[in-house]
C-alpha cells in the first residue's frame, strides 16, 4: 500500500518538457538548414559579381588607356595641320615667285637658269605637301579606328552593367524566394507537430484502454513507462511470457497507428533502456549501459515479429544516468529500472 500511494503521488504532474525539446530541437535544425542554404547562395552570388567587376576594371583601364592614345593623335593631327598650312603658304608664294619669274625670263636671258631652278624647289615643295597630306590621312583613319574600338568597348561595358544588374535582381529574388521558403516551412512543420500530437493523443487512449489502470505502468509527459519486471527477470534481457502478453496489445495499437498516420509524417517509437544505479553482477553484460540496451532491443525485435515496420522503431540504452528517483532505497532502485514508450519524430 505504502509503494502504490508513493508511485501515485510522484506522477500526479504531467510533464510535457521531453515532448517540447523534441519539437523545438527538430525547428532549429530546420533553420540552421535554412542558414546554410543561404549562406551558399551568397557565397556563389559574391563569387560571381567579383569577377564581373575585375572585368569591369580592366575594361575602365583599356578605355583609358585608348583614350590617352586618341588624343596624341589628335595632337599629331593638329601638329600636321599646322605644316600643311604652312606648306600651303609655301607653295603659294612659290608659285607667285614662279610666275613672276616667268614674265622676268622673256626679258632677262640670264635669270632663266634661276627662275628653272625655282620651279624645281616649287615641285619639291608641291611633293612635300603631298607626302604630308597621305600621312594626316593615315593619322585620321587611325582616330576613326580608335573611335570605332572605344565605341565598342563602351557597348561591352554596357552589357557589363546591364548583366550586374540582372544578377543584382536575381540575388533579391533568390532573397524573397529563401524568406518564403522558410515561412512554408515552419507552417509546414508546424502542421506535421499537430497532426503528430494529435496521432500521439489517440495512440495514448488506445494504451489506455489496452492496459487499464495497472500500478506497474505509468503516464510521465509524453511517455508510456513501464517497470522493466514486466517484461525482464533481475539482470536478463529475455522477454518473460507476461511481458509477451503486454506488448501483444501494444503492438495491435501500433499496427493501427501505422496505418492511419500518413507516410511524409517521420514518426517513430521509441524504446527506452533504463537501470537502477547498483552496478551489475552478471556475466552476460559488462555494464548497466549494456543491459539497459539490449532490454530495449529486446522489446523493439518483438514488436518487429509482431508487424510493425523496422524502420518506425528506435531502442536506446540509458543504463543508470537517467533516474527518476535518486533515493537509494529499493523503491528508488524499482522505480528507476523501467522500459519507455514515446511517440515522436524521427
């Protein structure tokens, strides 16, 4: 009488705490998720507008540099003006030296030779203004080249801008679509926690009505616990007959279960190895870690043999570091070797 009034007085709280770490530990790897999508996009985005702008700056320098070479040569060009004009003025003045030598030479025999030999400077002149003018036409078609490559260059730097800005666009759009595929999700996980809670609820009043109102099995928060001496002996890991029996009508409500929950929930059940803190005396385990393992293990091959799907299954050990009890009575050590049943995601 004394243990029954102490098991019901230690679980008259109901502790939801396990079921709300779970919850929150499944959001937060959905955003460190989010993050490290981001995070990339970034980095390729970054990667990309770097080398468009060192395109960008070569192409400043190149347009420099050709700007600096068109006006030398429109320097060049003036200075060649300037030496037509004076050659042209030259040949002008040649030409009237010459003409007023021609009308001399009728009267004046002796200036003949003179006047020969001023016609003749005059043609070399005629054929220096002539080499003069080729060379200003050279210096012209190389200006309209030179306008011809810095047009072009201005074109590509165009397309350079435009293509900044069409990955500028690209990076706010990827932005918004990244924000709202994080808002999805969170709705989405939110709906999968309720849907699973509710799954949980019915999965929960099913046990209840399997098991009934028995002293060696309790509702903790989000878990079935029970005694491990409903399934085990003292330091075995063989499922006693009667343990057979109760996990028989768990398994019935686990077939079910499995087969109203849709298959995009990621849901398991988990089973839970638990000792007391007194270290073991038996051969076949080397530690209450060991023990508490191959318990869970135990139950979780019965339910396999039973129909339920393997991969909707977890056994875990936790030896004698997870107590509910930290007295160290034999009521404590009893309460502390149990089995666990939680209901949760993968």
């Amino acid at each position: 009488m004394a243990l029954a009034r102490t098991r019901r007085g230690g679980d008259s709280g109901m502790n939801y705490w396990p079921g709300f770490v779970d919850a929150l530990s499944t959001l937060v790897l959905a955003i460190v998720f989010l993050l490290t999508v981001f995070v990339v996009v970034q980095f390729y985005l970054s990667q990309e507008v770097a080398g468009k702008d060192t395109a960008l700056s070569r192409l400043n320098a190149l347009i420099s540099s050709l700007t600096d070479q068109l006006a030398m040569e429109k320097g060049g060009k003036a200075n060649l003006e300037d030496t037509i004009s004076q050659l042209q003025a030259s040949l002008g003045a040649a030409e009237g030296e010459r003409d007023r030598l021609r009308a001399l030479s009728e009267s004046r025999g002796a200036d003949a030779a003179r006047a020969a030999a001023e016609q003749g400077r005059a043609g070399e002149l005629a054929g220096q203004l002539d080499a003069e003018r080729r060379i200003s036409g050279r210096a012209l078609a190389q200006v309209e080249v030179l306008s011809q490559q810095i047009a072009a260059l201005r074109r590509q730097l165009a397309a350079i801008e435009d293509s900044l800005a069409i990955t500028e666009r690209k990076d706010r759009e990827a932005q918004a679509q990244i924000a709202n595929l994080g808002q999805r999700l969170n709705v989405a996980l939110a709906q999968r926690v309720e849907e699973l809670k509710q799954f949980r609820s019915d999965f929960f009043g099913r046990l209840r009505q399997i098991l009934g109102n028995r002293p060696d099995v309790r509702i903790v928060g989000d878990r079935f616990v029970f005694q491990s001496e409903v399934f085990f002996d003292a330091g075995q890991n063989v499922l006693k007959p009667e343990g057979r029996t109760e996990l028989d009508g768990l398994a019935t409500a686990l077939v079910e279960l499995e087969r109203q929950i849709p298959r995009d929930i990621p849901w398991v059940m988990r089973v839970d190895g638990h000792t007391d803190v007194r270290p073991i005396s038996n051969p076949t385990f080397r530690s209450n870690w060991d023990l508490s393992a191959g318990r869970a293990i135990a139950v979780v091959q019965y339910l396999v043999s039973k129909g339920i799907s393997p991969q909707r299954l977890v056994a875990a050990g936790f030896g004698e570091f997870q107590p509910i009890d930290t007295d160290r009575t034999e009521e404590a050590y009893s309460r502390n070797r149990r089995i666990e049943l939680k209901l949760t995601e993968r």
